[in-house]
C-alpha cells in the first residue's frame, strides 16, 4: 500500500462558463466558504461558451482571500511557456501565494490547431512539455543571473531574463495517463493530477499508473513521495448507494477514504458548478473521509 506523506487536500473542479459571467467566480467563493481548500478551472482556450481560464483565475483570485486555485490543466500548446511562466508568478504574488499550475499536454488537436497551435505527436507533446518545465523552472529563479537558454525543438528561448520570482515556489502538476507521461511526472513533476472519467478501470487504474510514476522519480534519483497524487472526481449525491462516489455522503467518504489509503491519493478534487454539491461535499464529505484516514493505522 503506497504512503505518499502529503495531508489530505480538499477543492473544486469547475467550468469557465459565460454566462451567466460571474458563476464560475462564485463556485470560488461558495469554496473558500466552505473551508476548502483549492478551486480549479478547466483550460480549453478553443471553447467559446468559456471565459478565458487565466483571467477567470485573476478576477477569482481578487474575490477570495485563502483559497488557491489553478489551471486544471493549462493548454500548453495555447500558452507559450514562458509567458505561462510569468503570468504564473505574477498572479502569485499578486494573490499572496495561491496560485498552483496544472499542465497538460494537448488533447482536442482539430480544436488547437483551428486557434493557431500546431498539432502534435504524443511523443512531441511530450517533449514540448519537459521543454516548457525547463523554461518555466528557469523563469522562476531570477538569482541565477544568466539568461533563460533552452533550445528545444518545440519551444527556444535564448537569454530571455527571469523573474518575476513567484512568492512560493509554484508547484507543476501534470495530467497524465499513458507510461511514459507518467515517467515523465515521475522524473519532473511535483505533482499528479488524472481525472476518475480517464481512468479505464476506475480506481484500479491508479496503481500501476502509479508504479510508471514510482519508475520516473527513481531513475531521476527522486524519492516518490516527491509528487503529490491528486484525482479529479465526479459523482453525484443520492439517500441509496449505486455504485462508485453515487451514494449518501458516508458512502463518498468510505471510498475516498479507501482511495486515499489504498493508491496514496492526498487530493481529491470534486466536479462541482453547484453550491449544493460544494456544501454538501465540504460538509459531509470531507471531515468525514478525513477521520477514516487519521484513525486508520498505517
């Protein structure tokens, strides 16, 4: 049974709706509110019924004061790494330090490519990725003096300056599914962020994901538990059980709580454009899987 050391982590994973403009900014604020503690946006840039994911983060960011937010997950093949980079740090030391970014590869390609991104291969997007942590990482680190240089094959940066530094070191979270995306998280990532809609066997699928991301971290002579696994969840609130996360909220607590312990899952964050599920989530959920934890020896 893998124990990955990080507390247990509770948030939101909402949608950048339009309309009505300020609901997505209120799942954010209904959030805080409830005591949790990270709220997400999905990223699809192409998707015109959505606001735009960073500014939704900014506006976000003005209206709560504990709470931390980030991309769930970025489009990197839509935003440049290094002004990524730079809008990443800015919003952090402009909210305090609660900004986290979630990355993900590219998946809806005819949809990128119809916003001016250049389609990838799976093992391209790969590599644009380690491409563009590199770039970021450096961005991030104003005191080492020389310029940002990376010539890559999908991002090139020669002597651009760093900074701003961030006000806490910002963490990256890939969503990942296949073998070597996940090395990949192993070997560069702080943390792992998949959705249960993904997963081809439901929660079963996390522990040989896990087992490529265990591989990564060693053969970059990392200890494991360096990334945090998080999990995207989805499911929906009924008085009689009928199946995985549909159910009373004790049934959602027994099995995130099982969750947690069997894989090393330490964040769950919840599908939520409703304040009722939020509530109910953060009130009932929550405290109640947090207890099957702390009171389960390990």
């Amino acid at each position: 049974m893998p124990t990955y050391g990080h507390n247990l982590e509770f948030g939101v994973f909402a949608t950048p709706v339009a309309q009505p403009p300020m609901h997505a900014v209120e799942m954010a604020i209904a959030a805080e509110n409830a005591g949790l503690d990270l709220v997400t946006y999905q990223d699809h840039p192409y998707q015109a019924s959505f606001l735009d994911t960073w500014t939704l983060l900014a506006y976000a960011a003005a209206k709560t004061n504990r709470v931390r937010l980030a991309p769930n997950v970025a489009n990197l093949p839509l935003r440049p790494p290094a002004v990524l980079a730079r809008a990443a740090a800015s919003l952090d030391l402009l909210s305090g330090g609660r900004i986290e970014l979630g990355l993900g590869t590219g998946s809806f390609w005819d949809a990128i490519v119809a916003m001016g991104g250049h389609r990838l291969t799976p093992g391209q997007s790969i590599q644009a990725l380690e491409e563009a942590i590199d770039i970021m990482r450096q961005i991030w680190n104003p005191d080492e003096k020389r310029g940002v240089r990376v010539d890559g094959e999908f991002y090139t940066v020669r002597g651009a300056r760093r900074g701003p530094k961030p006000a806490h070191v910002i963490p990256i979270w890939i969503g990942a599914y296949k073998p070597r995306i996940l090395r990949t998280t192993g070997r560069l990532a702080d943390g792992w962020i998949p959705s249960l809609g993904y997963l081809p066997e439901g929660p079963r699928s996390l522990a040989e994901m896990n087992r490529y991301i265990d591989e990564g971290a060693e053969q970059a002579g990392r200890d494991p538990s360096a990334i945090r696994r998080m999990l995207n969840i989805n499911g929906q609130f009924a008085q009689q059980g009928q199946g995985f996360l549909v159910g009373p909220p004790q049934q959602w607590a027994d099995q995130l709580a099982e969750v947690a312990m069997e894989y090393g899952i330490s964040t769950f964050i919840v599908a939520a454009d409703d304040t009722y599920t939020i509530e109910m989530f953060a009130n009932e959920v929550v405290p109640a899987t947090r207890e099957l934890v702390d009171r389960t020896p390990r």
